[in-house]
C-alpha cells in the first residue's frame, strides 16, 4: 500500500518546443511541487522551468564526457528518491515525453512505487509527435517501425520496406562505450551498411530535428542513403527512411473478409 504522508513523484514532459506544449496538469505537478529535478535538452528551456518554481536542480551536470550513460541516469534516479524519501513531493522534468528513449524517469517511478511511495508518469509532446506533424507521416497510412539506431545495428530485425521506419538517437549510432555523445562516419558507414541491405542505396532517407526553441526551425534534410557517412548528425537527430516498396496484397485474405462482409 502506498505510503501518501512519506513523499511523492512525478515525472512530467513539458514537451520538445519551449512553451509550446507543456499540459495543464505537468504545470499542476511543476507548481505544487516541494523540489523539482529539470533534465531537458537545452539552457533557455532549464531557465523556463526556473521560473515557475523556487527549488529547481538541474540534473545536466550529472552528465560527463566519456562517463557511461548507465551512471548518470542511476545517479539521476538516486537523486529524486533520495528526497521523496526524505517525505518531500518530489517532480522530475524532462523534455519530451518523459517515458520516450528516457530510462530515468521509467526506473524511478517503478522503484518508487516498489517502495510504497505514489508515483506517476504524465505524458508530454515527444519527438515522434513532432515528426508526424513535421514531415507530414501519418503511421496509420502505410505504418511505422521504430528502433533505436544503435539496437537496430546490433541485431538482425526483420524490416518491412513498405512501412516508414524511425531510427532514434541516430547521432549516437553505433556507440558501444554508452558515453559518447557523437557519431562519426566511419559508424555511420555502418549503419548505412545494415539500411543498403533492405534499401536502394540511392534511396532517400530524411534526417530530422524537432525544434525546441520557438524560433527555430526543425531540420528536415533528404539525403540518399548513400550519402550518409558524410552528413554531420547530432544528438538529438533521427532518421527517417520512407518505404521503397508498395504495399503487397494479400488476395486470400481479403477474400475471406469479403466473403464475411457478404454474410453479415
């Protein structure tokens, strides 16, 4: 049973565009608050959440060159239990959808809630929405596969060619060290190596960049896949593979649906 009088949290996204999509209630969780713990992707959005609470700390600087992700995001963790543990209604803050390619915000309130305490995940605008909106992708139309670049390298995933298909945190791909911060071209290379095996090399692919600041603009670049070792990705870019076939029917099928619609 939870213990409501010992602390509490709250992981909120405040969305990918500063301003521009935070929710009611992830301001609700921000303002009533008695710590909250920002991790989001830029300085001016960090400053923006300063502004509507008086106890904000930053968790970027848990962050270290060539220190494993793996121990910043368990330092992350700690640090939020350790004041709901202290009885105190603890939000943490990050950008996005705090549940999308986020593992602190996850492991935190799952051990949160092992431990008594109530816990909750309130959604947020995530990249992937933006994309949508962006590049005009409907994932109903045609559907959508979604991978993270590194995973998808590493193993041998069946790939539907007449669907989009997302590669996440492509400007990391293929870091196995879990402390870079960057790609380089002889890793993209490879990955254009692993896409030429399902994909034309001269097809074209999209890296893609929601933008965070109200000014900006999101990159939206069509390269050919070819091309890819020599484009310069950051962290926050995806690639973005449109289908290079059509959808194939499947004639018996729809003969069996046909034949159910006729009956009913």
């Amino acid at each position: 049973m939870a213990n409501t009088a010992r602390g509490s949290l709250a992981c909120v996204g405040v969305g990918m565009t500063l301003g521009s999509h935070i929710t009611p209630l992830a301001r609700s969780h921000i303002a009533s608050a008695d710590v909250v713990f920002v991790g989001v992707s830029d300085g001016l959005v960090e400053q923006w959440v300063r502004r509507m609470h008086g106890d904000v700390r930053s968790l970027q600087p848990l962050y270290g060159e060539e220190k494993p992700r793996q121990e910043t995001y368990r330092e992350m963790v700690d640090a939020m239990l350790g004041e709901v543990r202290a009885g105190r209604r603890v939000c943490g803050v990050f950008y996005g959808h705090p549940g999308v390619f986020a593992q602190a915000p996850h492991e935190a309130v799952a051990r949160a809630r092992e431990e008594g305490y109530v816990a909750r995940m309130e959604p947020g605008v995530s990249s992937e929405d933006c994309l949508y909106a962006d590049l005009g992708v409907d994932p109903g139309r045609v559907g959508c596969q979604h991978f993270e670049a590194t995973q998808f390298m590493l193993y041998r995933r069946v790939v539907d060619t007449s669907a989009w298909l997302l590669l996440w945190q492509a400007g990391i791909a293929g870091d196995l060290t879990g402390g870079r911060f960057d790609t380089d071209a002889r890793r993209l290379a490879v990955l254009a190596d692993v896409l030429a095996r399902h994909y034309p090399v001269q097809h074209d692919v999209i890296v893609y960049r929601a933008a965070t600041l109200p000014f900006q603009d999101p990159r939206i670049e069509r390269i050919a896949l070819a091309t890819l070792p020599e484009t310069t990705l950051g962290t926050s870019d995806t690639l973005a593979v449109p289908p290079c076939r059509a959808l194939e029917p499947d004639p018996s099928i729809r003969d069996r649906l046909t034949a159910l619609a006729r009956a009913s």
